[in-house]
C-alpha cells in the first residue's frame, strides 16, 4: 500500500511541484489548502503531469475545529509537509497579526494533531530569513539566526522554536525545518508554476510579466551595495529541484534515518547571483530584453546571502541539479502558457 503524505499548502507554488515529486516517487498525497493564495485548478496540472489527482480538502489549518475534523478523516498519514502559509514580506509589516495569526496557528494545530493521531513525521517550509543579513557568507547551518526583518521571517523563526521544542517534549514525533533560498522557475512541463496574485513582489515573476508586457518595466532595487555589480545577490534555487529535497526529507523520518528528532537544512544551490546576474541570464536564456531601471534600494533587503549546501548535500544526499539559463527559462514558458 502505498504511504500517505499530507501536503499542507499543496495547492501552492511549492507545495503543487512537491505533489509531483512524491506522486513520482510512490506516495499517496492528500493536499489541505484553504485556496487562499492558489486555484484549484492547479489539481488539473499536477493530474496532467503525473496521471494521479492527489486527493484534495479546503480547509484552514489556522482554525483548530477545521483542523481537528480534518485529522478525523485523515489520521493514518504517515508524514505531513507544511506549506501553508502567508508569505509576503511587506504584508507582514503591514498585517503583523494576521501573520502571526495563520502561521503560528496552522503549525501549532497540526503539532496537536501529530500528538493525538500518533503521526511522527513532520517537513516544515522555512527560510534563509532566519539568517538575516549573515556577518560571514555562504551561510551554514551553524550560522547564528538574526532577528527577523518582518513579522512574516519573524514566523519562520517561531516556528523553527516551536517545532524544536515540540519535539523535544514528545520524542515520538520527529521534525525537519528546509531553510529554502529564492526558489524560482517552473515545471519543465509548464503545467504548474507561480501564480502571482496582483503585481509581484518577487524578482522573476516581475521579469516574466514585463517581458510579456503586463508591466512596462522592472525596477532594480539598488545599484550601489558592496557586491560586484553593486546589486543584491541571492541563491536562486530552482523550484523542482526544491521539491526533490522534501521527497528526500521525508523518506529520511519514514526510515527513522534522523539523528536526531530535529534537524535543519539550507536548500540552495551554493551560487550567489545579482539581480543584474539574473537579467543577463534571463536575456541569454530566452533571447528577450528585459526592459529595466535602477531605483532605490528596497526597504528591508539584505545585502547578500547564499548558502553553503554541503550539510544537506552530505546528509540527505541531496544537491541542487538544474543550471540557472534552464531554471529562468522554464518560468519564462511558464509565464506564456498562462496567456
Ligand atoms: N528585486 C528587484 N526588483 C523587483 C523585485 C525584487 O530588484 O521588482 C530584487 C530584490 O531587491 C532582491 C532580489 O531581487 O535583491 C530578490 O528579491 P525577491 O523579492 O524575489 O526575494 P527576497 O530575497 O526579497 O525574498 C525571498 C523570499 C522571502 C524570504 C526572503 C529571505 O521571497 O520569502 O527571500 O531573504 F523571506
């Protein structure tokens, strides 16, 4: 019989190419989400890319009676990976307790829920924001956490604690925190992939919809930081080989392969690039002009951060695969399958 996974958050732009991934490897997924920043429609990509509907509830994992009825239903999973979340930085200064509300809530519900249905496995989506802006770079696990720019990393740092310390008093439940760098591009099928809402926030969606012409022009947010080019750098990791890490995370606590009942890993591809880097790249790889300005800085950006791999490359036996020309290129046949 096949192992059933929960994918909390399964319908969005993570959550939807780890679906493929653990449908590719022999698992049964069950996906909770309350659509609130995704469209059901996804369902229709992954069942295109995989030949399997994974099954599919609306719920919100932030309100315990949904939660604790959903668990009734579903309390033979195996392992949960936990997506679903707000995640939009500026948001978060804005609507701190809304942030604090669904993030904290939704984890704090399912921990219960692993309590009292005895599911032992838990994957937790978490970011190099804990890092801050690192004093040394490329960041390794050791590198002590800052203080969160925003509420919103201020959750992920949380809820890191809370996973920790969860554990620590229940020994039968096991965790693994992914400390994931910018994750960008989409399925190479062009099936699934970001689904922006409004104008985007992140860099490659910005790209992709200027070059289609839905924005007349991207900004770049600074030119004069202490870096090469003088713009930020990031480690832009490409979203399957993202979705990879959590097939290998999870196999690791359903073989109880842990050596410990909590564990952290960065998930990047060692490589920081500037946002100059990624529109030279993104015009090589494509062929198409990115039309663009230098503005000021963004308020909040961290100067530079990439990571150092090589504890999750040892450990999970897992390393970063796709080149950058090919990641940028499938969010760009990504973005003109949507028109
Ligand atoms: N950028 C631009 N113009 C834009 C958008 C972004 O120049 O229109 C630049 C930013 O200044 C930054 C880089 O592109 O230098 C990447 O910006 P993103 O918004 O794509 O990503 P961030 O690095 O700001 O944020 C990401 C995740 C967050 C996470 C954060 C941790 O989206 O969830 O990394 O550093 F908290």
């Amino acid at each position: 019989m096949k192992k059933q996974i929960l994918v909390a958050g399964g319908t969005g732009y993570i959550g939807s190419h780890t679906t493929v991934e653990l449908q590719n490897n022999g698992f049964e997924v069950i996906i909770a989400d309350n659509l609130s920043n995704s469209k059901i429609e996804v369902l229709d990509g992954i069942e295109a890319i995989t030949g399997i509907r994974p099954i599919f509830e609306k719920v919100d994992l932030s309100v315990i009676e949904e939660t604790e009825a959903f668990f009734k239903k579903y309390s033979k999973v195996q392992a949960i990976i936990h997506f679903a979340a707000n995640k939009a930085v500026g948001e978060s200064v804005a609507k701190p307790l809304m942030y604090y509300r669904n993030n904290l809530n939704s984890l704090m519900n399912i921990l219960e829920a692993m309590k009292e249905h005895k599911i032992p496995n838990l994957v937790f989506s978490s970011s190099c924001t804990v890092y801050g802006q690192p004093d040394k770079l490329p960041v390794t696990e050791s590198t002590p956490r800052k203080e969160a720019e925003s509420p919103y990393g201020n959750t992920k740092s949380i809820s890191e604690d809370i996973i920790r310390d969860t554990v620590k008093a229940h020994p039968e439940l096991k965790g693994i925190a992914l400390r994931y760098f910018n994750p960008i591009g989409a399925h190479p099928s062009s099936k699934i992939g970001e689904l922006p809402l409004g104008v985007p926030n992140n860099l490659i969606p910005f790209i992709t919809q200027t070059v289609a012409g839905i924005r007349p022009e991207l900004s770049v947010f600074g030119d004069d930081y202490s870096t090469p080019d003088g713009s930020c750098i990031r480690d832009y990791i490409n979203v399957v080989d993202l979705a990879k890490a959590h097939v290998v995370a999870i196999e690791r606590l359903l073989k109880n392969k842990n050596d410990s009942n909590y564990e952290y890993f960065n998930v990047g591809t060692g490589q920081g690039i500037s946002v100059l880097e990624i529109i030279e790249g993104f015009e090589r790889s494509t062929g198409k002009k990115v039309p663009h300005k230098i503005v000021a800085r963004r308020p909040g950006d961290v100067e530079q951060i990439y990571a150092d791999t090589s504890f999750a490359n040892k450990t999970l036996g897992w390393k970063s695969e796709s080149s950058l020309d090919d990641t940028l290129l499938s969010a760009w046949k990504w973005q003109e399958n949507l028109k």
